[in-house]
C-alpha cells in the first residue's frame, strides 16, 4: 500500500493558520495545536471530508469531529450504520472506525472556521494522497460546499458541471461522491440540515455499499 502523506506538525505552507496556531500553542499549550490528520480504516470503502479542525474541537484533540458538537450528529450515524464500534465521544482514545475513514479538506485551523482557497489548495495533496491510497474507496461524503468543491478539484472535474447540493451524487470513475450539508450546530439550529436529512444520506451510501 501507498504511504499515507501527512503534513508537517510545523507546516508553514497557509501564513494564517501558521500565525493562528502559533498564537494558539502560547494560549493552549496542552492543545494538539497542529494540522489534525486523518482517522480510520485505510482499506474502508467511505472517506467522510469534513471543513476543517474546529478551535475546540480537533485542533484541541487532534482527531477529524471531535471534542465539538460538530461531531456528534455524525459519530451519531456512524454508530447507527454501523461504521463505528464506540460513539461515546469523551475519550477519544476509544473510538474505533470501520470501513470508514475521516479527514478534512483543510487540516489547520482557520481563522473564523473560514479557510480561503490558497489554503484548501495547499492541503489538496494530502486530500489527493488520501483518495489514491484507500484502494478500497467506494464512496466519499462531501461535508459542505469546501469539502465538495476540493474533491471534484482533486479529481480534476469542472465546478461548474458537479455543483454542491444537499444529497447530490456525482460519479467519478469508480468512486461515487455524495454531498450533504455540513453537520455543524448552526445548520442544525438553523435547520438547514436535519437529522433526517442527514440520516438519509447515510442509508443511500449503505445501500450502495451492499
């Protein structure tokens, strides 16, 4: 199998998320404070690409949706469709993935949870290295417009022909890429994403699985 590429712990690739990290270390010392890399079964068939590490969430614990509410809704649905052995998010040391892998689109922290395209282009090597390394890859799920717009980048396709939409699914080549809106607490309060929704997206990737 390919080696898995993960960036630097002192990258200094983005100018913003070196400076905002640096800032970070100084004021949580305990924090991971560092790009946060993948998590998961590298022979999986899902690759879940999320936004980016949240201040108190992965840029503190150091893995993809956890220590915020951004992760509870999908660890939520992992457990349920059965790609994860342990939901219980309060130790991070006992999650356990299966078929399933988590990275995200940018691996810094940006500023205001915003990343700008320099920096989900600086991260799109280790996105691309990712995808050609699971070899078992079957389905990837585009947390958000960032996330869908660095994939159909990676694989070299053009926006304007695989335009980001709640439940969109696009083929590329072998592998089928599916959107749902981010699971962030916002568009759960908001509603723009529900629980149901959400719920759906899965049980069309399991489908497709089976």
């Amino acid at each position: 199998m390919e080696h898995i590429q993960v960036p630097n712990e002192n990258c200094n690739k983005c100018h913003r998320l070196e400076l905002l990290r640096s800032k970070n270390k100084q004021k949580y010392p305990a924090w991971h404070n560092a790009p946060v890399n993948s998590f998961g079964d590298v022979y999986g068939n899902l690759l879940i690409v999320g936004l980016a590490p949240g201040l108190n969430g992965a840029n503190r614990t150091g893995i993809p949706f956890t220590g915020d509410n951004s992760g509870d809704l999908l660890f939520k649905m992992l457990s349920r469709f059965n790609f994860s052995i342990n939901k219980n998010l309060s130790n991070t040391e006992m999650i356990k993935l299966k078929n399933c892998r988590i990275t995200n689109a940018v691996r810094c922290l940006p500023p205001s949870n915003k990343p700008i395209q320099s920096e989900v282009k600086n991260c799109s090597v280790f996105l691309k290295n990712e995808i050609d390394t699971m070899k078992n890859l079957k389905f990837i799920l585009a947390l958000g417009k960032v996330a869908h717009d660095a994939i159909i980048s990676v694989f070299e396709k053009t926006k304007s022909q695989y335009k980001f939409g709640h439940n969109n699914q696009y083929n590329l080549g072998n592998i089928k890429l599916i959107d749902s809106y981010h699971c962030s607490r916002y568009n759960l309060n908001t509603r723009r994403l529900t629980v149901d929704m959400f719920r759906r997206v899965f049980q069309e990737i399991v489908i497709n699985l089976d």
